[in-house]
C-alpha cells in the first residue's frame, strides 16, 4: 500500500532526527547572528528611541534616506567604495595571475615553496599591524620616508596623514601588498591542476613559453578567475573595514578620499549615535550588494552555466 | 624542453625584488624596536639601529600584567572559538552532506543566504548589544565570528559529500551505528584536511580580531592583544594613561620604540609557528580553490 500524507513525512523525521539535532547550534547560531539582524533592517526606517524599544519606536518611512541621500557624503562614500574596489579587484588579479604563472615556472621547488611563504606572510598579520608597519614609513616625525628616503633624492618631508592626494595610492598599495598572496595561492593551485599533457604536446607542436601561457595556462584557469572575480564583484559595495579605519588612523583630514560606506556606518552608529541614517546607508549597502550579485551571476550563467555561483 | 623554460635568472630576481617588498616593513619594525629613542627622534625609524637598545622591551616588561592579560584573553578565545566553530560547523555541514536528508535544499540555502544579504552593522550590533546583553562579556569577542557567514560551512559540506562514500555510511548505520557514532568515528577521522584548514582559518581570524573588541568593549580588563596594540596605535601614551599593569612607570618613556616592540610582540606568535602550519595553510586554500 502507497502512504500518503504527514505519515510518511513523520516517520522520515524520525528516521533523520538524530540529523536533525546535529544541526540545532548551527541553525541557531545563523538565527542569532544573521537572520534576527535581517529583520532588524526595520530600523532604517524607524526614528529609533530606546526609550520606547526597537519595535516601539515611531516608523518615520523613508525620512532616514532622504536625508543620507541629501547629504554629499552619499556620493563621496558610494564613489569611494566603488572605484577603490574596481582597482583592488583589477590590480589584485594581474598581479596574483602574473606572480603564480611564474612562480609555477620556478624549477627549484625548495625557492618556489620559500617565496610561497613569504608572499603570503602580509596576508595572515592584522590590519592593526598593517597600520603600526605604515606608520612607521609615514609618519611625520619619524617615518622612514620622511627622515631617510625622501631627503636622498633632495626632497622635503611630507605630512602624509594630512595630504588626502597620497592616499588613494597609498591604500591600494598596502591593499595589494596584503591580499595578493592569498589571491596568488589559489590561482597557484588552479594552475597545478591542469593536465601535463596539454604542454608536452604545445612543446612538441614548437609552441613558446609565452603562447603557452596565453593559449593552454590562462584559458584553462579561467573558471577559477571566473569565480573569484564575481566574489570581489558581489561584494564592491562592502570594503575591508580595518584598511579605511586602521591604515589612515582614522585621520580626520583623510575621511574625503579614505570613507568608504562602511567606515560611514562605523561613525554614524559608534561616534555620532546617528542610528537612523547609518542604518539607512547600511541597508542600502546591503540591497545593492545583493542585486549586484544576483546579476554579475546571472550574466556569468548566461554565458556559460559551469563558472556561474548558482 | 629546455629551450622552452622561462629564463629562471630573471624569474629569481623578480621573486627576489617581490620578497624585499613583503619583508621590508617588517624588517624596518622590528628593527625600531631595538633602537634607542632618541635616535628614533633625530634619525628616524631605521634599518639598522644607531644606537641599539632594549629600553623598550624592558619597559614593556614592567607592564606584563597588562601584556599577559591580553595575550591570555587573546589565547582564550582563540582557543574557544576555533573549537566551538569547527564543531558546530561540521556538526551543521555533515547533515547538510546526505542526500537523503529531508529538507535538504531548503536547509542548504538558509546557510547559502547568509552569504549573499546582511542586515548591516546596526542591526547587529543592536541585537547583540540590547537584546543578548554582550558588550563587555568575553563572549562578544566568541560568538560573532563563530562560523564566518556560512562560507566555511559550505566548504564543509563539499569536502563531506565528495570524499566520504555513501556506502560506508550505509553499511555502518545497516550494522547499527547511532548517527552521532558514524559521524564521530568514520566522518571526522576521514575529514581531517578540510577541518585542519577550517581550523587554521578560525585560528588566523580568532588571534588577528580586532573589530568586535573595538565595537563591544570598552573595558580595558577585556582587551585582547589586538585592542591594546589598537589604543596604542592611536594612543601612543594608551599604556601609561592606564596604567594597566598597576606599577610604578618610568616618567619619560620611549614611546616611539615601545609602540613598534608592542607590534613585534603582537605578530610575533604568528611568526613563530607559520613554518609549521604554511604547508596545511596552503593544501587548505588549494582545497577551497578547487572546489570554488
């Protein structure tokens, strides 16, 4: 006889339970940590009052944007963000691609493992670190390219944390510097996964090194260049807190070229108590992203189904 | 063949000119942590000391108390965490890995959520802070960062599902294992790399956290070392102020040089045992990279 309804369905708990309650500190920790503060968007468009609770405050609609929008901030944040993110995202893949391909061509495996470790030493120190290492080049009074570098080639110091004009370099530099590592080891990896046989028979067919790379190396990782670049896209709303914050001290003259919007979130909400309008450009940070990664992989899906997230 | 290799002389010296770069800083770092500060004032942070000394390291020393209740803060969650991470993790993944789960999709794309839409940083904060009462408390340096946004997660349940045959789970439950027993002596043994590697990643994330000290804490008792090398990075006379380690301090300290020995002594525990994880570290991002 053919079950229908709840009883099978009951039965199949039973069978899984023990499934089941293995998942119960995961699925509650998401809960806690992730899905209570997707509801707690409501606050953007609350005046919020503690008074009277999160739940209790008065709803004000859309007032909180309008005025996030009004201000001038809203651009600078939103160009900020977007244009450090699109050359972190070019200059961290040339240069990880470039640096795995040769460092897949090193023939002594004891000096490929030991650059390995090296490049990828910045990566696993804090940004708190980063911050003390920049300090020490740039600091006014006793920063190495003040006192040391600078007067080599006859120049005058430079108050760096007060000169907004350096840092756009400035961030991508110490950017690159920490992540490319990272970014090289998996290409690395990508890289020793293609099969041997496809460049025996490109050497034996009088192929160079350099048609090597562009026609078999490249096309063959392309998946994972794929992958990871629409990673950085989905994520070109958000910015890595700890480099806007820690690497320019938080430098108050800076903030034109070094607030990007979740250093202004940080602020509104941390220094300001500004809770309605940090909300505000923290869900519009949110919603953004999200429509962002729904499309980059909806137009990598099109194309090609294999490379697409989902 | 070899007509075809790239020429290793000039592979080498862009490799040498790439390993400069990366040490540079710090080398200069630690250097200045040796150097007498008033070389630091007239010379500047140098690569090799003009006059050494230890003055910095010895008046560090004189605030261990305060350095050791960090680092023991810091050690503790590092070690919290990563073990209460991983196991709710693998305990979350493992289910999520057979096929014959019910709700299986559904219950995957609840993790899969958490990585593509966030409430933000207020709302966040807010719960943590007014509903669950953490600010101040040793757990809001644990919980946030217990499972990453669910990225480790899937990782998990790849590596499970693709290395564990189904038929060794079949036979052991046929045979009257409990669940929790083929879970515990068949999966976590054959699952070693992906755990070793999430476990590296929890550790790196754990021992470097900085932010949820700086939005949850204002209690310097609570500082991790990460939090004070912070308030000194902003504050330079953070230590003296506060006088955290309750002794008598120098009237005139060499702050330039103390500030870069607080960095050294920070990164150091890195340092020291990267050579023995970088291998797993590296095999472990391999792992995640080809699985995407």
């Amino acid at each position: 006889m053919v079950q229908t309804g709840w009883t099978p369905f009951f039965k199949k708990l039973k069978r899984y339970r023990a499934l089941f309650l293995m998942m119960v500190p995961g699925i509650a920790y998401l809960i806690i940590n992730n899905y209570l503060p997707m509801f707690g968007v409501v606050i953007a468009f609350k005046d919020i009052n503690y008074a009277k609770g999160i739940l209790g405050s008065d709803w004000v609609g859309f007032k909180n944007f309008e005025y996030l929008f009004k201000t001038a901030d809203a651009f600078i944040i939103t160009r900020n963000t977007i244009l450090y993110n699109v050359s972190f995202i070019i200059l961290n893949t040339g240069m990880a691609i470039t640096i795995a391909i040769l460092l897949n061509e090193i023939r002594s495996k004891l000096m490929a493992r030991f650059y390995q470790s090296v490049i990828l030493l910045p990566f696993l120190i804090s940004m708190v670190i980063v911050g003390y290492l920049v300090l020490s080049m740039l600091s006014a009074e006793s920063g190495y390219l003040n006192l040391n570098l600078l007067p080599m080639f006859g120049m005058e110091p430079i108050s760096w944390y007060f000169e907004p004009k350096y840092w756009p370099y400035i961030l991508t530099i110490v950017q690159v510097w920490k992540s490319t590592g990272y970014l090289c080891v998996i290409f690395l990896a990508a890289i020793i996964g293609v099969d041997h046989e496809y460049y025996e028979a490109a050497t034996i067919d009088g192929a160079s090194k350099w048609q090597q790379i562009r026609t078999i190396t490249v096309p063959l990782i392309a998946p994972t260049i794929t992958i990871m670049t629409l990673l950085a896209i989905g994520r070109i709303f958000y910015s890595d807190f700890g480099l806007f914050y820690q690497v320019p001290l938080n430098s108050g003259p800076l903030q034109p070229v070094t607030d990007v919007i979740d250093t202004y979130v940080y602020r509104g909400l941390m220094t300001l108590g500004d809770i309605g309008m940090s909300s505000a450009a923290g869900l519009y940070q949110s919603l953004v992203g999200f429509i962002l990664v729904l499309l980059s992989n909806y137009i990598v899906s099109r194309r090609n189904k294999e490379n697409a997230l989902f | 063949m070899k007509t075809n290799d790239m020429n290793q002389t000039v592979v080498h010296a862009i490799f040498i000119i790439l390993v400069v770069l990366c040490l540079f800083p710090f080398v200069l770092l630690i250097m200045s942590s040796f150097t007498e500060e008033s070389a630091i004032v007239s010379n500047g942070y140098s690569f090799w000391p003009s006059e050494f000394s230890l003055d910095a390291y010895s008046y560090l020393w004189i605030q261990k108390a305060a350095m050791f209740n960090s680092y023991g803060i810091t050690i503790l969650i590092t070690i919290i965490g990563t073990f209460v991470g991983l196991l709710i993790s693998a305990l979350l993944a493992y289910p999520l890995s057979r096929r014959d789960l019910p709700m299986r999709s559904l219950l995957s794309f609840l993790v899969f959520f958490t990585l593509l839409f966030n409430g933000g940083l207020v709302p966040t904060y807010l719960i943590y802070t007014e509903v669950f009462h953490m600010k101040n408390t040793l757990m809001a340096l644990i919980i946030p960062g217990l499972l990453t946004n669910g990225f480790f997660i899937l990782l998990i349940r790849t590596f499970f599902a693709n290395s564990i045959p189904v038929q060794i789970i079949e036979s052991a439950y046929i045979d009257g294992a409990t669940e929790f027993k083929i879970f515990y002596r068949m999966v976590l043994p054959l699952s070693l790399p992906i755990l070793a590697t999430i476990g590296l990643m929890l550790t790196i994330n754990y021992w470097n956290d900085w932010f949820n000290g700086l939005i949850y804490i204002t209690e310097p008792k609570l500082f991790s070392i990460q939090n004070l090398l912070n308030r000194m990075l902003v504050n330079i006379q953070f230590l003296q102020q506060n006088n955290l380690g309750g002794q008598q301090i120098a009237a005139n300290p060499p702050m330039n040089s103390v500030r870069m020995a607080m960095a050294v002594i920070g990164i150091l525990p890195l340092i020291l045992i990267y050579p023995f994880f970088q291998k797993y570290f590296v095999k472990g991002l391999t792992i995640g990279a080809v699985k995407g």
